[in-house]
C-alpha cells in the first residue's frame, strides 16, 4: 500500500470562487499547477503551487515515510 500524499488526497475535491465571475468552482488537488476553465464564464484559471504547497507535501511525505516504517516495525 503507498503511503503518501498522492495516494491519499489527489482527488480530494477543493471550491473556491472564480476570480472573473466569483461563480462557485471546484478542483481536485491534483489540478494544482494546471489550468482550470470556470464553468460559469468559461475563463482560464492557473491553479499556481506556491512553494509552501510544495513544501507542505513534501514535509507530509515524509512524516508518512516514518509513519510507515514505525508502523512496519511493530508488526515484526
């Protein structure tokens, strides 16, 4: 089984307002540093990572890596 951050929210689903037409859009986590198209009023939206989204997963994956390794030694 993967433990990461990927494995576990790429699909979660986030809403937030378009900033031309503030009509409620929704995307998933993994649209992140792509282009969305408001449904609404049919602008492109880059979905930019800032560095501390990027350094967020990373500190994440991590924390999941020890987790998981924990995890494997107490079912020795």
């Amino acid at each position: 089984m993967s433990l990461d951050f990927n494995s576990l929210f790429r699909d979660d689903t986030l809403d937030s307002a378009c900033p031309e037409c503030n009509s409620s859009i929704s995307f998933k986590l993994s649209d992140v540093g792509s282009v969305i198209v408001c449904p609404n009023c049919k602008v492109e939206i880059k979905l930019d990572s800032s560095s501390g989204f990027n350094e967020s997963i990373d500190s994440l994956d991590n924390s999941l890596s020890e987790l998981k390794d924990i995890l494997a030694k107490l079912d020795k």
